[in-house]
C-alpha cells in the first residue's frame, strides 16, 4: 500500500453513486479546488459542488435540454468514446471528452450527449454553470 493511497482502505466499499462525471474544476484563491460532478441518481442526474455544498436532483430531461442548447454537432474525426459517462435515460449518455484544437495550449473537457441522433459536444464549464444556475433557480422555487 502506497503512503496516503485509499484504494485498498475502501477498497470494500461501495461508492455512493452509480457512476458520475466531472463537469468542471476550479482553482480556488486558497489554492484548493472546486468539483463539479454529475451523478447517475434515481429520477434524475444529481448536480454536486464541492465548494458550495450543492447537492440537487435535476431531471435528465435538463441536461438534455442544456446540452441541446449549447451542444453542437460532434465531429467524427474527433469522436473519441471511451471518457467518464453517466446514463441520461434509455439509451442515452453524457460522456466527458478531453480535446485540445491547434489553436489551444492545454487540452480542454467537453460533455458529448449521445443517443439523441447525432452526437452533441459543448464546453463542459458552460454546461456545468448552465446546471448550476438551474440548481439555484429550483431550490429557490422549491
């Protein structure tokens, strides 16, 4: 066992989601980071900050929706499957995709919905302050 490791402390363990997928990491002016995950969650995808202790159920239908609205089509020369993916519904994924363009220094993550016809690729920190936003605005209604 490696110093600080905790594969094999929880390797008994069952993790407490499905399956889920990193939509977006900051750095913060402390230094630390701040997660964004999407989980599998029953009824729906759970959206998770670590830094702000959201915790909230969207419907999969709204990650649909976001992904809809800032997805565009995906280019097959670049479809690389094989990322983090969570399930959105029957036969429908959202799967997080590393990509750098010629023109990008560093590589940057995008989130790839697949199973509504042609695949639909957005900038994953769009998506997740998109769901954020939605997160909010639901907790204020509810």
């Amino acid at each position: 066992m490696v110093f600080g490791s905790t594969e094999t402390v929880f390797a008994n363990r069952a993790p407490p989601y499905s399956a889920r997928v990193l939509v977006a990491e900051h750095i913060l002016p402390d230094g630390g980071r701040s997660l964004t995950h999407l989980e599998e969650a029953p009824g729906g995808v759970r959206l998770r900050v670590d830094q702000d202790g959201t915790d909230a159920l969207l419907p999969g239908a709204a990650v649909e929706a976001v992904m809809q609205r800032y997805g565009k089509p995906l280019d097959p020369a670049h479809d690389e499957a094989g990322g983090e993916a969570i399930t959105l519904g029957v036969g429908k994924s959202l799967e997080r995709m590393r990509f750098r363009a010629a023109v990008d220094v560093e590589a940057r993550d995008y989130l790839v919905l697949r199973g509504t016809g042609e695949p639909l690729a957005a900038l994953a920190t769009g998506v997740a302050a998109a769901l954020r936003f939605l997160a909010r605005r639901r907790a204020v209604i509810d």
